[in-house]
C-alpha cells in the first residue's frame, strides 16, 4: 500500500483526481492536500476514506508535515503561480530530502518544446533532482469554458483571447483525472513516461463558439485581439500579472506554432474514446445560459 498525496485537491483537476481514485477501490491511502480541511471534508464526505492534511503552495511551512509518510505526489500548478523558482523549487527539495520519488506531475501538451512556460521549467526541476515522474501533457481544458473564460462568456456574449485562428485541441478534464488515477496507481509500470492527452479534434475559438451556438440559445461571439490589448483588459479586470501572462502565452504562442499532435493515449490507457466537445456542451449547458 502507497500513501497517495494529491496537491490542488478542491481545484476542478484534483476534485476527479480523488473520485476516480476512489472508483479504483485502490488499496492505497489518498491524503488531499488542502488549504481548509472542513470545507474539503464537506466537499468529498461520500469518500469517508480520504484523509486530509494541511498543505499549501504559498507556504512552505505546511511542506514538512503534508509530506510526511508520502510515498507519492500528484503535483499541478495552480493557475495564478507562475514563479517557478519561489513556489516550486523549495517544495522539489523538500520531497528530495523526505525521499519521495514519485512524482505525476500535470503538465501541458507542448511543454517539452516551450522553456518560457512555468511548466517546461517545472519538468526540468524535477529531472535536476533526480526524481521519478510521470508527465502528464494535456491538450486545452474543455473547462476553460466553464472557468476562466466564464465570466466574459456571462457578461460578455464573448470569448476575448488572443489566439486569432490558432487551432486547439479539446480535452474532458475528467478524462485527464481518469489517466492520472490510473498511473497513481500503478507508477512503476509508467515510471519516467510523458504521455500527451488529446480529444479526437483540433477547433479554432471561431469554430467552438459556432458549436456552441448550435446547442445554446444565448448566442455567443468570438473576439480576437492583440497580446497588448488583452494584457490591458485583464489588468483592467484585476486578474494578477503572473496569470495574464500565462494566459496570453497559452492563447497566443499556438498562433506561431503546428496544430497540435492527437494521440491515443486516452483510449490506450481506457480503451474508450475522449469525450468530445459537443457532448461536454451538452453536458455543461446550464454554465453558458
């Protein structure tokens, strides 16, 4: 039996994290890193076996004992730390000295090939101190749609981003958590692998927003605009520098690049397909009304 840690517990990655786990009837102990325990405990009270420990990003001092009798970490970035070396390292050198090895860590499709994102330089971290990972490569959140990009998508009638007619490739994040259980528990057969997740298509915003319209009342545009100009729009909005910029990399770096590469990984690992972006509309059509 393994002691499971998963980190960003409450977030929408972590939340299925933990549920598929516990549909895995894994004999292993999964521990939620979380900031509050008795609004996580409400939050999974249907899993009376997940234990909690206080753990934060932000402070270094609930490392020592979150970390304590780990044996592996389910590690992500949340969206708003983008200093790698302030919030990051301490806590890879942390794991070094608890000799914690295993690490899956969730990454980015791309993030191989683009050192200006947070999660190239949090790869390379973890091969500096020589631990054992696993990389997992999503492509897009189907979920952006319900979350950061919400609040224009409600006040607004618009998705505003500056990925002019970028192509991306739509992944369920229900999918990625299915994989991430998957090789939680089993690390040693998956053992320094970096798997890409993909859904079955490449859309533009231009071509989601006229899905979107198909199936939703409440019609939608796309607005496309400049790096600057979204800079100052979010600015405007109060969202914190670090999570603009990164947002603005995401959005506008595939305008220079490739579509990107579908793999089958998703339906190697389950032998099922991904979810498909129609039927995620579908499913979360209350969000965009």
């Amino acid at each position: 039996m393994s002691n499971i840690l998963i980190t960003g517990a409450t977030g929408n990655i972590g939340i299925e994290v933990i549920r598929y786990l516990s549909e895995r009837n894994t004999s292993d102990q999964v521990i939620a890193g979380v900031r509050n325990i008795n609004k996580a405990k409400e939050l999974f009270k249907e899993i009376p076996t997940l234990q909690y420990v206080p753990f934060d990003f932000e402070n270094p001092h609930t490392f020592e004992s979150a970390l304590e009798g780990i044996d592996t970490i389910f590690l992500l970035r949340p969206p708003h730390l983008a200093d790698v070396e302030k919030y990051f390292r301490p806590l890879i050198i942390k794991l070094k000295e608890k000799g914690i090895r295993q690490v899956v860590f969730l990454s980015v499709q791309g993030a191989d090939k683009s050192k200006v994102i947070p999660h190239n330089k949090i790869e390379r971290l973890i091969k500096e101190y020589k631990l054992d990972y696993v990389f997992l490569r999503p492509a897009y959140f189907m979920q952006n749609l319900t979350t950061t990009l919400l609040p224009d998508i409600v006040s607004k009638r618009q998705i505003i981003l500056p990925a002019g007619k970028a192509k991306f490739n739509w992944i369920d994040i229900k999918n990625i958590a299915e994989i991430a259980a998957i090789v939680l528990t089993d690390f040693t057969g998956y053992t320094n692998q970096a798997f890409d997740i993909t859904g079955n298509g490449n859309l533009s915003f231009g071509h989601v927003v006229k899905l979107m319209n198909e199936r939703i009342d409440n019609t939608l545009t796309y607005k496309s605009v400049s790096p600057l100009k979204f800079y100052r729009i979010k600015k405007k909005e109060g969202l914190p520098k670090a999570m603009i910029v990164v947002m603005t990399l995401l959005h506008f770096l595939p305008r220079l690049q490739k579509p990107p590469r579908i793999v089958a990984t998703y339906k190697k690992l389950t032998g099922r397909e991904p979810t498909t972006l129609a039927a995620f509309i579908d499913r979360e059509r209350k969000y965009f009304l």
